[in-house]
C-alpha cells in the first residue's frame, strides 16, 4: 500500500537529524530557533532533535551551550568529542551526536571506543554521519560495543551493499532517510531490515528537506511500517514512547 499525505496527518513525524545555528557557509531561515520551528510548520514536521552549528564547525562545547533547552518540538543534540581534549562527561541526554572528521578524533580510537562503552551503558542514542568517516571504523566500533544505538545517517545511494553487511550482522544499527533517494531505497532497507531501523530524517540545512519530507508521503509501504519511519522509531529509542 502507498501512504498518502490524508494517512500521514495520523502519524507524528520526527525529524531525528536536523541542524539549528548560522552555517558558515550559507544563510539559511534555520539561524534560530522560530526560524528552525518556522520551518517545521512549512514541511509538516512535529519535532526535531537539532545539533548546533557551531558544535560540528567550531567548537563543540560552546555549540552545545547554545543549544535552547528541550521543548516539545525542538529537542537539543549535543555533539561530544571523546579524550582528554574533548567534552567531557556524556550529561543525561537520550541522543548525541559524533563528528570525528570534523574534530579530528579517531572513530575506532581507544578514547572513541571508551566513550562508545559509556554510551552504550547509558542506552544513550548515536548520531553519526556515514559521510565523514571510514566503513571499517563504523564496523569496529559497533562490534566493539553490539549495545550501542548507532543511528547512521547521510549514507547517499551508493552505500548500500556496506550498510546492508553491517545491519546483518549488528541489530542495533539503525539509519536515517536524508540521503536514502534511491528509486524503493527506504523501502528495500525496510523490508530487508524491518521498518523499526529506518528514521526519518533530512540533514536540513545543509542537504535538502523537502525531498525526503515528500518520500516519507510517497513511500510503497504498509501504513504501520511508514508511521514507525516518520516518528515511531524516535519516539521508541530517543523518548522511550511509541
């Protein structure tokens, strides 16, 4: 069955990879956050869990101080840098975010590895851009900790045969939709990998909202399976509802 833009007003739609902040490289309506909620009125979307610009491309520990405090629609992601040179204790967050190649850390490092422990312990949910690092660093660090929520995103169409031997073998990968444009392509790793490891989500601003808001109505799949890719996954791992 299709889902229609009637049976998507039934379900919350979670953007789980969205960016707040002034890019240095653009003007974008997302600089603040009635700019950033402006436009999740525009494209229909409930909620995001938003990183700050400056925390992937400046310094994480102020980016992160200039997340707003949690709110219903806008939820704030920290970015962590592992090591003595980086941000510290994990906090009480469901979701963070990882950026080794902006910061110039190794993903499959010792420091790296032991916050992974840490972040498994605390059931705490990860993002990480699959375009910024190494396909056998990802590997290692998920099965160095099998516990770890790692929710890959960016991974383009040309991942998949990576992506799919990867979520064989480790049931808490998850991905995200921005990049997965593709003719079926969400539909392919929902079927293969069942629809509760797909997320919805854009990487807005900085790629394009609007396409992967209009896939999620579009998508060739049962309604219950494209209501868990719009908000029931991040409901379930980021909130624990759902």
């Amino acid at each position: 069955m299709t889902a229609t833009a009637d049976t998507a007003a039934t379900a919350p739609v979670v953007d789980v990879n969205r960016m707040l902040g002034p890019l240095p490289f653009d003007t974008v309506p997302s600089a603040d956050p009635p700019g950033l909620l402006r436009e999740l009125d525009r494209l229909r979307i409930d909620t995001a869990y938003a990183v700050h610009a400056h925390a992937v491309y400046g310094d994480p520990r102020d980016g992160n101080a200039a997340l707003p405090p949690p709110e219903r629609r806008l939820r704030p992601v920290p970015v962590l840098v592992p090591g003595p040179l980086g941000t510290g204790p994990l906090g009480t967050g469901a979701v963070v975010r990882l950026c080794p190649a902006e910061h110039g850390w190794p993903l499959a490092g010792r420091h790296s590895l032991d916050l992974a422990a840490d972040l498994a312990a605390a059931g705490t949910v990860t993002l990480l851009g699959w375009e910024g690092v190494v396909g056998d660093d990802v590997r290692r660090l998920a099965a160095a900790e099998p516990a770890l929520r790692l929710v890959l995103t960016g991974t383009g169409y040309r991942s998949g045969r990576a992506l799919a031997d990867l979520m064989d073998v480790q049931d808490e990968v998850y991905v995200d939709t921005s990049t997965l444009l593709g003719h079926l392509q969400v539909e392919w790793f929902a079927e293969r990998f069942g629809a509760h490891r797909v997320l919805f989500g854009t990487g807005a601003p900085v790629t394009d909202d609007a396409g992967p808001r209009h896939q999620l109505d579009t998508l060739e799949l049962p309604e219950p399976d494209r209501a868990l890719i719009a908000g029931g996954n991040a409901l379930r791992l980021l909130e624990g509802t759902g």
